[in-house]
C-alpha cells in the first residue's frame, strides 16, 4: 500500500524559503490561500502548515 508523499513545513519557513526578502506574504495571507484551496496545507490548532510532495515513495504493509 502506497502512502502519501506529501510532508508539511511551518508556512513561515516556506514564505521566506520561496519568496525574496521584503515580498515574503504575511502569514494571514498564507493561510486565506490554503483557506480558498491556491494552496496545499492544513492549518493544525491554529498554526499554518504549508504541504508540499517529496520524491521520496514510502510504503506501509
């Protein structure tokens, strides 16, 4: 059985890992963008967690 790939990162350490000093988006606005479904993450008792794919298959039997 295949699981999902896909791990989470503090949506903190992804803004200012994908974006340029002084462009990085507020956290607000990270979590209105997994909020409306622009993108993949899960907010876990109030802390924003941006999802992001691995390459990496691991498998469960």
């Amino acid at each position: 059985m295949l699981i999902n790939n896909n791990k989470l990162m503090k949506a903190s350490l992804w803004g200012s890992r994908e974006f340029e000093e002084g462009s990085i988006p507020d956290n607000r606005t990270i979590k209105r963008w997994i909020e409306v479904g622009k993108l993949k993450g899960k907010i876990v008792d109030g802390s924003i967690w941006h999802e992001f794919r691995t390459n990496k298959k691991t498998l469960y039997f």
